[in-house]
C-alpha cells in the first residue's frame, strides 16, 4: 500500500458515481466522551476552519476493482460496510462546546448510487474528489465520501472520513471487507464476518484508564524520564526546520523507497543476530544519523503504537492509536550493530505504556504547554500480515493524504510484502528542506548498507 498527497494522484479518467448514506432517523445524543485524540483533532479542525487555514483533517483510500464496477453489488457492499461499523454511524459535533456525541440506529441506514457524470481529464477528476473529500469530511454528521471510478477494463473505489473515526488499520478493514461483501453481492454468496465491536468501548476504557493515573502513578515513570532529559519538553530535530518557536506551518510531503521486500527481509535478519527487530533497526538508524549531525548519543521521539490491545479489537473500525515515549542512549563509539540493542529495549519500553494517554500523561506532568497541536514522531508499522496484504500491489492499493500543516516532522516506516517507503511531513521552509533530506538519505544509507551485508552473507 503506497501513501500519497492526493495532489500527486493521477487518477485516469472515467465515469464518476458516488454512493450516498441516508436515513430517515434524527440522530440520538449518546453520553460517551470523544478520546483524548479525538477532542484535540476536532478542536483543532474547528479552529483551522475559522481562521480560514489550510487542513486536510481526513484519511483517504483508493484501490481498484478489475472491469466496469456493478453498482447495484457496490451499493450492497457499502450499506453492509456503514451499518457493520459505528465509526459510520455515530460522531461528534465539532462545533458544540464539549464535542457532543450522537448515534444513528445502523439499521436504518441506507446507500444508493447517485451519477455525477464523466471526466475526460485527470486533473479535473482529481480536483473533483479533492473539493468533494473536503465537504464531506467537514460535515460532522454522517461525514464520509464514497465513490467509484467507473471505466471499461479497471474501476477505481475512492473513501475517505474525518481522521477522528478511522486510523490506518481501519482503512485496511475497508479494502478488505468492501471487497469482500463486493464479489459476494456479485456471487450471490454469504458474507461471513463476525460482530465488529465499537469504538465507542474504546473510548469509555480510556476514560477509565485516565482517570485512574496520578502524577506519582508507575505507570508515568517512562514519561517522567523523558520529558526530564535536556531541558524538558519534546525533542528537536536533528537539522534546523526554520521554525524555532514550532509553530504550525504549511507542510511539505516526502516520500522515500526504503527496502524491496527482500531487502527489508535481509535487514530484519541483522537486526534479530543484534538483538532487535526491524522497528528498532530503524530507531537505532535514526539514533545513529542523530549522534552523526549533531554528538547527541540520547535518543528521544514519540512514538505511535496501536491500543487493539485483544484480537477482537482487530476488528474496530476507529482512531485506536496512542503516542509513546521512546528514550535510550547509544553506547560509546556506536555503531548500528551496538545500537540496536538498546534501541530494542527501548522501543519495549515504549510499548508497554500502549494504554497512558499522551494528553493525560502531559497534563500530570506538564505545567504549561501541554501537547502540541500536531506532534512529531516516528511510527514503523509492519503491515504484512493486515488483511488483503498481499493484494495491496495488484489492486494499486493507495492511501490519501491531503495538504495540511505540520511543526514539525513526522516520520512513518510502513512495511509491506513487496517493500518498506519511509514517508515524511515537515514544514513547507528553505531550511527543512535542505536539512531533512541529507539526514534522511543518511538514515536509509545506515540502513540499505546493514542489508546489503546481511543479504551477501547469505
């Protein structure tokens, strides 16, 4: 699965429909809070809206079906798909004081195809699904898009929500699951898929789970350690971004082609003979490039890990994620075999406060400033064995990201059958772009260098 700015998407031409979500139910307030993350990213889109500033507060996907779509088997799958999963049909309103929550009775839920016609060039098409994204993501109620691109020999499915309601595994629940109740509406076959329980579950035990911690709690302790470091706060980067006070700033995407999967499987191998795995190969890397730019041997970065902490928790369709702090110190005249380790156990670490909060650790431990709007991290994600893996390449399967803002930089490590791309966001400035790429070429050279040995040593 590629990410890509959907400015750079070249969709090819065809006939458009969309499918529309209905009901003929007023929606019902339900009294469960909106997660931590949820709260700051709808506030903060609230608030870009009325300043009137650049975002893209949603997620998108597009994969490809073979021949003309059928509508009427499409239609089926996205009503099976809307009413299976409650990030379809309950939210918060953005607009409301305290995020007020409402809830659709699923059942009455409905979806029909509606033609808004032909595009014979790409660019126009593009532009179409880009304006029609940002409407409907924007709207709060029921604020999702779904469409088709409909042509001859290949047709291409576009989704996209509001990034408070769908994480990245949740997009390979709908590549997966829409295909699925897709060939079997076509085949007149059952669909077997079991109950998805709701985010809203999620929500309630995070509540709980904050409302337990204290400042004193064990549990703060490796965030205690972090922010305690230098001089507190988050880390800088290790090249100047031209933007000292952190501000957010119009952002800039890269992406990189990290390994072939070959490649990352002969890096994954060096790194298990030092005592790691891939992920903490590439923190070790990071670390590494770090103590190179700048002679600073301690490593710190937030992290993303996924809270589906129990198999049925796989099944969720929401923004089931958390940040974490990853700490540890390179060892004297390091190198990336040396590094690993400590990374390793780092990145343990780091993981087993899956379930603190980030703002909640924050407001305990922090007396002012708290978290920034949208932090920087790292996130490695081995995405090999998520559902419909190993067809992602043949259905060009594609997440969407569109312009927004960034402080800093964030950094996404995806590993997938056939290869791993790192992907980065950072501000759109003179200076971020003539620093973070020779640090991030450095990063990869750390990398391609440990699996070019690995690989010959076969």
């Amino acid at each position: 699965m590629r990410m890509t700015q959907i400015l750079d998407w070249r969709p090819e031409p065809g006939e458009v429909v969309e499918f529309e979500t209905a009901t003929d139910l007023p929606p019902e307030p339900h009294d469960v809070p909106a997660s931590h993350f949820q709260r700051a990213h709808l506030r903060l889109a609230a608030a870009n809206r009325a300043a009137g500033r650049r975002q893209s507060p949603w997620v998108a996907m597009t994969f490809d079906l073979e021949g003309r779509a059928d509508l009427d088997a499409l239609t089926r799958a996205w009503q099976g798909l809307v009413r299976r999963h409650e990030a379809f049909h309950t939210w918060y309103e953005p607009e409301t004081e305290d995020l007020t929550g409402f809830r659709i009775p699923p059942e009455s839920l409905t979806v029909r195809p509606v033609r808004v016609g032909d595009f014979t060039g790409t660019a126009d098409l593009r532009a179409h699904v880009h304006r029609r994204i940002d409407e409907r993501t924007s709207m709060g109620r029921l604020g999702l898009l779904a469409g088709v691109i409909r042509r001859d020999t290949v047709s291409t499915v576009y989704f996209a929500i509001d990034h408070a309601y769908t994480d990245g595994h949740s997009l390979t629940l709908v590549f997966h699951e829409l295909r699925a109740r897709y060939h079997a509406a076509r085949t007149g076959t059952p669909v077997d898929l079991p109950p998805a329980p709701g985010y809203l579950d999620h929500n309630r035990r995070e509540w709980r789970r904050s409302a337990s911690l204290t400042k004193t709690a064990p549990e703060l302790a490796a965030w205690s350690e972090f922010l305690a470091v230098e001089d507190g706060g988050f880390p800088a980067f290790p090249v100047d971004l031209g933007n000292d006070t952190g501000a957010l700033l119009p952002a800039t995407r890269l992406e990189y082609p990290v390994f072939t999967g070959d490649e990352a499987r002969a890096f994954r191998a060096y790194c298990a003979r030092h005592g790691g795995g891939l992920g903490a190969g590439f923190f070790a890397a990071l670390a590494l490039a770090q103590w190179e730019f700048t002679g600073n041997d301690v490593h710190r970065v937030l992290t993303a890990v996924s809270t589906r902490a129990y198999p049925r928790l796989l099944r969720v369709h929401g923004w089931l994620v958390n940040l974490v702090p990853l700490l540890f110190r390179l060892p004297a005249s390091p190198t990336l075999a040396s590094a690993i380790p400590a990374a390793q156990q780092g990145f343990q670490r780091a993981r087993e406060g899956y379930d603190v909060p980030l703002h909640r650790a924050l407001e305990l431990l922090v007396e002012e400033g708290g978290v920034p709007s949208i932090p920087p991290m790292a996130s490695y994600v081995d995405g090999r064995s998520t559902p419909g893996a190993r067809d992602y390449l043949g259905a060009d399967a594609t997440v969407l990201t569109g312009p927004d803002n960034a402080g800093g930089v964030s950094m996404w490590l995806n590993w997938f059958p056939d290869r791993a791309d790192l992907v980065v966001s950072m501000p759109d400035t003179p200076q971020a772009a003539a620093g973070v790429p020779k640090y991030l070429d450095r990063v990869r050279e750390i990398m391609l260098t440990a699996a070019a040995g690995a690989h010959g040593a076969r």
